[in-house]
C-alpha cells in the first residue's frame, strides 16, 4: 500500500502552501507523515484507510482549499465513495463555526463553465469591435484659405485588408481561448474524484475542492460506507518569519 501511495502522490505533487494537520491527544486511530514536502493524516477505522493532505490552490477559477484524498479497501466486500458525502466546517477567530462549500466534480465543473462563457462573451465583444473598427482609416489634411487661414479636413477611407486581416486575428483569438478553456477543462477532469466503487484489497486516490474562507480551524469529514473519518487542519494565516 506505500508504495502505491508513494507513486500516487508523486504524480499529483504541485508547489502550494499546506496545512498543518490537527491531531487529538491520545488519538491511536490517526498517523501522521510528510511526502513531498506535505503532511499526510491517516485513519484505519474497519475495513478503510482514509488519509488526506490540505493546501490552498489558487487559478482562474478562484482560490480554494485543495483537499488531496487516498481511500484504501482492506475489506473483502466492494465499498461505494460518493464525494457528495464529504463536508467541511470552518471556525473562525471568534469561535463561530460555518459550513464550508465542498465542490462535487460536477458543482466544479459547473462554476467552470459559468466563468468560461463570461470570459468567452466578454473576449468576443472586444475583439469584435476592434475588428469592426480596424477596416477605417482616418487621415487629417491642413490647407490655407483666404487671408492664410488654416483649417483642417477630415478624410475616412475603409481598408478592406486592414478589416480582413482584423477579422482574421479576432478568429484566431477566440479559437485559441476556446482551445485553452477545453485545456482547462481536462486538466481538472484528470484527478477530480467522482463516484467510484472500491474493490477489496485497491485503492483511490484524487482531489476535490473546497471554497476558500479565512479561519483557524478547518475540519474534512469523510465518508466510507456509514463510517465517518474527521480530519482537522490548522488553516490560520502563519506571520512570515
């Protein structure tokens, strides 16, 4: 089981700001280690190992905790993971606690393609009207009139390349968005964890994310099959050093 963890977490590693994990006093279920840099909480509780990692991402998209998570079966019977089962809780420096917004895939992947089509929207206006604009070219001529006095004309003349090549580039520019927000859409599909049925003796492991808020205490619940794992983090802001 090491090993396969060791291999998984190596292919998902990233440069991102951990968590520091919470542990209870006297607490045998929880081990705790460092790979890659970052701190790993496990529970054996039954059949299940559930182990998981907190850090903060941040892209396009918004910034969130990202909460890595590996479930291994020691079971002999097939357990089902639903990632809608996970929650979290925060609590703030006031003692108050909140709900956290856990992200399904497809909760994700729906904020995904919200702000993809705004971004797209907004993209296509503006590039639109600089296409509409660039075929006009404006040219200001001075003359003298009686009594050398000067005045200027004002002449518009529509440039058919200048318009095309425009329209050309504004093609190429939303073909290219399009490209990278498909790119996007990919990247987070790899990983993201989704339904998924765990047979004896294998194992899982991937992301989900939850929304970023400013706190002390941030608790992750996991659920395996009625059985509820709780992880707690310490996600205060650390004063630089």
């Amino acid at each position: 089981m090491r090993k396969f963890l060791i291999i998984a977490l190596f292919a998902l590693s990233c440069s991102v700001q951990a968590q520091e994990f919470l542990a209870a006093e006297n607490d045998t279920t929880v081990l705790t280690e460092y790979n890659d840099g970052r701190l790993w909480a496990y529970r054996q509780i039954g059949d299940f190992v559930v182990g998981m990692t907190n850090y903060v991402e941040k892209d396009d998209y918004g910034k969130n905790y990202q909460i890595l998570i590996f479930i291994k079966n020691l079971g002999e019977t097939s357990a089902l993971f639903d990632p809608s089962l996970v929650t979290s809780s925060l609590e703030n420096k006031y003692g108050e606690t909140e709900e956290m917004k856990v992200y399904t895939y497809e909760r994700y992947m729906k904020k995904v393609k919200t702000q993809q089509a705004w971004a797209m929207a907004l993209t296509g206006f503006a590039a639109g009207m600089n296409a509409g604009t660039a075929g006009y070219q404006t040219t200001y001529t001075t003359t003298y009139g009686a009594g050398r006095l000067p005045y200027t004309q004002v002449h518009t003349t529509y440039n058919y390349a200048a318009a095309s090549a425009a329209n050309m580039a504004a093609t190429t520019q939303m073909m290219t968005l399009s490209k990278m927000m498909s790119d996007d859409k990919k990247t987070i599909s790899q990983g993201y964890l989704k339904l998924t049925t765990i047979h004896p003796d294998e194992g899982i492991i991937g992301y989900m994310n939850i929304k970023h808020r400013k706190g002390v205490r941030m608790t992750v619940n996991i659920s395996i099959e009625g059985q509820m794992y709780s992880f707690d983090w310490d996600v205060a802001k650390k004063k630089k050093k």
